[in-house]
C-alpha cells in the first residue's frame, strides 16, 4: 500500500495498552526517584494536558495531584469549560488562576507588543504559577507537549516547553489521540481543532500551515524511520514541505536541550558530566 493510502494513524499505530502501562510506570518510578510523592500540572482544556492528566490519576492517588487551570481574558471559555470537565471527570483536586493581571503589568509600558510576545509571556507566566506551586507543596511539575510540539519547536522555551518530567513527549500528535481515546478524555475535547489558546480563534494547524496529520507523517519517516531526503520525495512528499519542515527541526534544536556550556574544565555539566537520572539523589 503506498504510504499516502494510509491514514497518519495508521501509520503511527502503537499499542496503546502498552504505552499507557509505560508512561504510567515512567511517572511512579521518575517522580519518586526525583525524591517526590506529588505532582502538579496546567490543564488548558486542550487534548495533551487531558491525555497527562489521565495518566497522572492513573499513577497516583488523587490527592497527589494538583490540576491548576490559568485562563488570560482572551481565552476561549470553552477551554475552561473543558478543563473543568476533566477535573469533574478525575475528581482532581484543582485551582483556578487568572494570569490577566500578571500578564497586562508586565505589558503596561509596552500596549504595542505583538501577539507573539504577548503568547510567550501567557506561556511563561503560567510556568511560573506551576514551578510557584511546586515549591508550595513540594509537588514535581509534569510536561505537556507532544513529540510533533518538540520536534517543530512550536511551543515557549521555558513555557509550555518546560517541566521537570515529560511523559508524552515521544508520542506525536496522532498517537496522543489514539491515547485519548483509551483513556476516555471527553469526546469534546477529543474532537476540537487543536490550539494554544493564546488569541481568539487561534488554532495550530492555521499558523503552523499544515495539519498535525500531514507533518506527523513527514516527522515519523524523517526522525523516527530516518529516510533521506530523496527517500521522502520518492515516497511522495513536496520537497518544499520537507525543507520547510526540516528547518523548524534544525533550528529549533536550541529548544530541546539545556542550554549548552562553554567547555573550560576536565569535566562540563552536560558534557562529561552526565550522571544516569537513576544514579540517586
């Protein structure tokens, strides 16, 4: 069957019994190792968030757990909504934070900043409300953003990007929503154009120009199958998809790593010096 016969979740078809046993497994064993017995997430209505907040209530009792919800005044009301509905669903012990006021200060020499400044500071201040909480109730921050996220570099470094663990990020977009389905997220939230909620009616397949089907496709045959560039023309890809596609993964390397030190000494942090995460505390 050619490659473009078949659907992008047909494609990237995994066991999701499996994976659901994996990620469940790989937050029980990383948050204990990292010496703590709670966690604390943002939930924003969106598939991702619902999908870790599923696995986290399967990893841990509910009162290990805290969902915090962080709406700006141009957020979708139906993203609240549906955050709330997975918060009923789990039975979370949850708050709400309205990060308006915090996000229009920092704004307010400034009424000129540009939807993208004004995106990355909502992403950043509610990393700052999580890692606030951390410290509050000694709780570890879990990740939200998917291998198609990561990959592109479509997120806010130290925002969105930032936690202390990751469960889904080696699962592209296509695969989250096979797991969504498993798990029983609400079909609404299910169903709904993906987006980050960061100006009204902004969704993520239109600013990206392409859909998360189309370049999951692409990013499994270049990362995950590693084809060559001729491979993926060959297979049916527009070479102009693929030079646009492989840059955002080039040039957003600088995301997905820590930041990178000058080498000076015998033994650098990240360099020589790089201890197994199990190693102990």
């Amino acid at each position: 069957m050619n490659l473009f016969e078949r659907s992008a979740e047909e494609l990237l078809a995994i066991s999701v019994p499996l994976a659901v046993k994996m990620m469940t497994r790989f937050l029980q064993d990383e948050v204990s190792k990292a010496g703590f017995s709670k966690v604390v997430l943002g939930l924003s209505g969106g598939i991702d968030s619902a999908v870790v907040a599923y696995l986290a209530a399967r990893a841990f009792d509910r009162g290990q757990i805290l969902a915090v919800l962080m709406p700006y005044k141009t957020s979708s009301p139906a993203s609240l909504d549906d955050a709330r509905r997975v918060v009923e669903q789990l039975d979370l012990p949850s708050e709400i934070v309205d990060i308006t006021p915090m996000v229009d200060a920092f704004f307010a020499g400034d009424p000129e900043a540009s939807a993208l400044r004004r995106g990355n500071r909502m992403a950043r201040e509610r990393m700052c409300v999580l890692y606030d909480r951390s410290a509050r109730d000694g709780a570890l921050v879990i990740g939200t953003s998917n291998k198609t996220e990561l990959l592109l570099g479509y997120g806010t470094q130290f925002g969105d990007m930032a936690s202390a663990i990751n469960p889904i990020g080696d699962l592209y977009k296509t695969q989250i929503r096979q797991v969504a389905r498993y798990l029983g997220v609400p079909r609404e939230i299910q169903e709904k154009p993906p987006s980050a909620d960061l100006w009204a009616d902004q969704t993520d397949e239109q600013e990206l120009g392409f859909t998360y089907e189309e370049v999951d496709r692409l990013l499994y045959c270049m990362v995950d199958l590693q084809y060559s560039r001729r491979d993926l023309v060959n297979l049916g890809f527009a070479p102009r998809f693929i030079d646009a596609v492989a840059k955002r993964v080039r040039i957003n390397q600088f995301k997905r790593r820590p930041p990178v030190i000058a080498k000076l000494s015998r033994r650098t942090i990240g360099v020589d010096f790089r201890y197994p995460r199990d190693w102990g505390l």
